[in-house]
C-alpha cells in the first residue's frame, strides 16, 4: 500500500468469477488423486501468489515462509474437490487467504495466553505489502496496525491484494455491506492518519 492507494477507491472492482479450463481442471483432480507430476505442476502454478499473501500478513519472513507452506499443503490437501466453479487462482489464494488468517489469529492468541491478557488476541497485526510506501510520513504498518482488525483485514485482501468485494466478503465471513463499510471507514481512517502527520511535519524514523 502506499499514498497512490490511499486515494484508490473501492468502487468498480467486483468481477464476475471466472471458471476453470478444462486442462486446469483436469491437472488439479490428478494433483488430488495424489499423481507427483500434477502436484508439482499445481504448486509451481500457485506458488507466486500463495507466498505475496503471505507475505502481505506476516510481517517476519520466516512466519510467511511457514504460511505458504501450509497454504501449499491445504491446496494439495483440497484438490481432489476442486471443482471448476472459481478459476484455479482465484480457488488457491482463497485457500491461502484463510490459511495466513488462521495462523495469524492462533498466534495473537498464544502471545495473548503468554502474556495473561485475553484481550490481545483481538489485535491482528498485519504487514504492509506496498513497495512505494517511502512517500509516507510513517511506514505503512503502523498506520495499519493503528486500525480495527476487522478494517486491516479488509484494506490488506481488497487493495494490496485485490480480491473483489464478494471474494473478501466469503473470506472474512463477512456480508458484502458490511465489508463495504469497513474499507470505507479504514480507508478514511488511513487518510486521516496520513493528512494529520503531514500537517505536523512528521517524518519517518529509519
């Protein structure tokens, strides 16, 4: 994310779902009847976005090397009922989407349990994705992580990873209303976060 995407609105950037080809569906049910070629074809094919993703939640490059790893492994794990109905991307960065969440949520709450306050588990951080966020008065995580978890979770799968409304909507159990509003309610917030350094001269530390 940086100071271009602040400005990006959401609006516009529903798609309909795009079905599978025949070849690709036919590759993921030999991957699922355990076939090594079609397995090794199916995670080179899906490694690049499963390991964007994760990097996208984890901050440490260790904890998304292990995020993509396990996303990889419930890809294998879910081929044989892949169905064609999503093309084969959209299905695997689904997966994996719930997968960095997953581990995401289960870490706050073990660091929660460790430091007896219950109340942490409810903070997710996030990490910032963008490559161009030097323009910002401050990097992009702490703005993120100044936000609700509900809103960073959102802005993170729909603008730094661009997953339509409806997809984000499926991944966070989320109506699509709801997910509408918390991007416009996190996307405010970053901007006025943003407007308020800017007006006080706030530089980023290095």
């Amino acid at each position: 994310m940086s100071a271009s995407v602040l400005g990006r609105s959401q609006a516009g950037r529903d798609e309909a779902a795009v079905v599978a080809s025949p070849l690709d569906l036919d590759r993921a049910r030999r991957a699922g009847a355990g076939e090594p070629a079609a397995q090794a074809w199916l995670v080179m094919e899906l490694l690049p976005s499963v390991r964007r993703i994760a990097r996208a939640f984890l901050q440490s490059p260790a904890d998304a090397d292990d995020v993509a790893q396990l996303a990889l492994l419930a890809i294998l794990r879910s081929a044989a009922t892949y169905r064609g109905e999503a093309s084969l991307a959209t299905w695997g960065r689904r997966i994996a989407v719930r997968t960095a969440l997953k581990y995401v949520r289960a870490g706050r709450q073990r660091e929660a349990l460790i430091a007896g306050d219950e109340s942490a588990a409810d903070d997710v951080p996030a990490s910032s994705p963008g490559r161009d966020a030097e323009a910002l008065p401050r990097h992009v995580r702490e703005y993120l992580d100044e936000l609700p978890e509900a809103q960073r979770e959102v802005i993170i799968l729909h603008v730094a990873l661009e997953h339509t409304v409806d997809e984000v909507a499926e991944m966070t159990e989320a109506s699509r209303d709801t997910v509408k509003s918390r991007l416009r309610l996190g996307i405010e917030a970053l901007r006025k976060q943003v407007r308020q350094d800017i007006a006080v001269g706030r530089r980023r530390s290095a």
